[in-house]
C-alpha cells in the first residue's frame, strides 16, 4: 500500500512538472523601431518552472516561430524574448495585431490583442510606451509610459483621467448624472458621478480603451468611447437630449409616485399614494419636450391607473423617455420618469 502511495505521489509530481505551461502569462509587449521585446511571467508561487523538454511558439497574425532555448522561472522572476531567441522571423505588426503563446500542442497558454486589430480594447502605442499585462484589470494590457521589462510583472502605475461636464438641452448642468465606464461587460462598470456643477473626474483609470454609459434618473441617456492615455486628461461633455427642463423636477420626485413595468411595452400601470388627494386629480402625461400628451382622471380613490403608450387623440405614442405627474386641485403633487420601448 505504501509503495503504491509513494508511487501516485511521484505521478502527481511528474505531473505538476510536466504541465506547468497554463500558468505563463505575457505580461508586457515593447516596441522599439522595428526591435520588439515580449515578457513572460508566471503568477504561481513555490515551484520553479521548466522547460526542459517542451516547445514554445510564439504566434502572430501573419507568422509564427518557436523559442529556441530552455527556460527556468521561478515566481516573481520574469523571462524577455526578442528575435534572437526564435528559430525563425516572428513578425508582428506594431499598428495591431495578436500575440499568442502556445504550446508543442498547440494550445493557447496566453495570448493578448491590441492597437487597431479586431478585439483589441488599448489603442496603438506612442514612442516609448509599453503594453503591461496588469491584474487590476483581470490581466489586460494597459498602458504605460516606461517599460518595466524585467520587473513588476502584472502591474503598473501609470494612471489616466477622465473629466467633463453633462448637460440638458438648454445647457444647463446636470446633477447626479452616473457616468459609468467599463472593459467588456456593462454589468461590471466604474462610476463617476456630476457634482452641482454637472463636473465629472476621475484621475485613476487604468489606460486603455473603455465603452461609457451615461444615466440620468436611472435611464441610459447617452453612449461614447474613451481613450485614456498615460498621465493625460481625456475631456468629454455629453448634452442629454431626452432629459428636458422639466426633468429637474425630478430631483425632488416622490417615491409614493411609480409606474410599472419600466420600460414598458405597450402599457404600464401607474400607481400612487391616494391618502391626500383632491376629488379633482389627474395624471398628466409629458414627452420629453415637455408638451402635455395625455390627462388621465383618478375617481374613487383608486391606487393605479394604466396609460396605453396613446396621447390625447388615441395616437400610439413613439419611443422614448415620458414625464408623468401626479396633479391634486392644481397642484403638482408628484413627477416620474418612464420610457416607452418598441
């Protein structure tokens, strides 16, 4: 029994040694005249890695060549390779392309994509700027003014900022605006918020390319794209079309006043608190240039009412953001914000 443990032991070892190959990363692209350098870093800690019996290539879009000598890394220790160190030309075009490091077979231990080929998210580098494999970002490349070849692998410092103003139509800055920017997915996003001045910054974004998101009031109203750039400022004002000057009643708006579904299609059933209202009360119904569109009468203390999405006429009414109030012997007593959706 002892023996058979012992030997599944020495398996398991072989093992470990024999396919350590998943935990190679290339943690930093330079370019420098037609010169490249790659570096490859590992992130496991204890065992040295080797690569003694194994063959690595390096491919691109347009070629591919293998490395011609032996490694030995160790966690925290980085590897560099140039031209010199493949049995064969590797090209790589520094406008944008791919980077691949795969395995005797053919598996894909790593690869990163950037500058203007398809699926990149960091535009092309400047003079003496490097790419950085960072894990603040889940091991993206990201930008840096100075290389750091040989050191710091998964990291850098270099940081960039994002800054302007969000306005309504008639240029009036927006409060509470969120400005949200992200890599990949829209459900893991950063979030800047307008100060009283509609003013947005921050000065610690990871540079490279992000989509951005701006909601007012809960609703998406308006889409862009960033490039931040190491140590500079990347400045953007958004003029939000759909939110009009009655949209600053919203501000104060009172949550005993909602519609559900929201968004909504082709109805949406608005409800309300009744304890204080007027015999005379009334839902009244907006567009987002703030022409009244629709009056619909409360009686009898009911909790809802539903608006069919049709104005005054019988009309259905067009996609976009709406403004509902609730109005008590002349009194605006509430104000929401819905959008129709087609």
């Amino acid at each position: 029994m002892k023996k058979l443990i012992t030997f599944l032991f020495f398996i398991s070892v072989g093992i470990t040694f024999a396919n350590p190959i998943e935990i190679f990363f290339i943690s930093e692209i330079f370019f420098e005249g037609e010169d490249w350098t790659i570096e490859l870093s590992n992130t496991e800690n204890g065992y040295p890695i080797y690569f003694n019996n194994y063959e690595l290539k390096i491919v691109t879009s347009s070629s591919e060549a293998y490395i011609n000598r032996n490694m030995f890394l160790i966690y925290g220790n980085t590897e560099l390779i140039t031209q010199t160190d493949l049995d064969s030309i590797l090209i790589i075009d520094h406008a944008g392309d791919f980077i691949r490091l795969v395995d005797e077979y053919n598996y894909i231990l790593d690869e990163k994509i950037f500058g203007n080929y398809s699926g990149s998210y960091v535009n092309s580098l400047h003079l003496g700027q490097s790419y950085v494999c960072d894990i603040g970002v889940g091991f993206a490349l990201v930008k840096e003014n100075f290389p750091s070849l040989g050191s710091d692998p998964f990291y850098t410092d270099a940081r960039g900022t994002y800054s302007g103003y969000v306005y309504n139509p008639n240029m009036q800055p927006l409060t509470n605006a969120e400005i949200r920017y992200y890599l990949h997915n829209p459900a893991y996003y950063s979030q800047i918020v307008t100060n009283n001045e509609g003013y947005f910054e921050d000065n610690n974004i990871y540079c490279r390319n992000y989509y951005v998101q701006v909601y007012y009031n809960g609703l998406l109203e308006a889409n862009s794209t960033i490039i931040i750039e190491p140590d500079s400022t990347s400045y953007e004002e958004f003029v939000l079309p759909n939110v009009s000057i009655n949209d600053e009643l919203l501000k104060n708006r009172n949550n005993s006043l909602s519609n559900f579904p929201n968004p909504f299609n082709p109805s949406t059933e608005i409800s309300f608190e009744t304890t204080k209202l007027h015999e005379k009360t009334q839902i009244e119904i907006y567009n987002s240039r703030g022409q009244r569109i629709r009056q619909i009468s409360i009686f009898n203390d009911q909790p809802s009412i539903t608006w069919d999405g049709k104005n005054s006429i019988g009309k259905a009414c067009p996609s976009g953001v709406y403004f509902y109030k609730l109005v008590s012997n002349g009194k605006d007593l509430a104000v929401n914000k819905m959008l129709l959706l087609k």
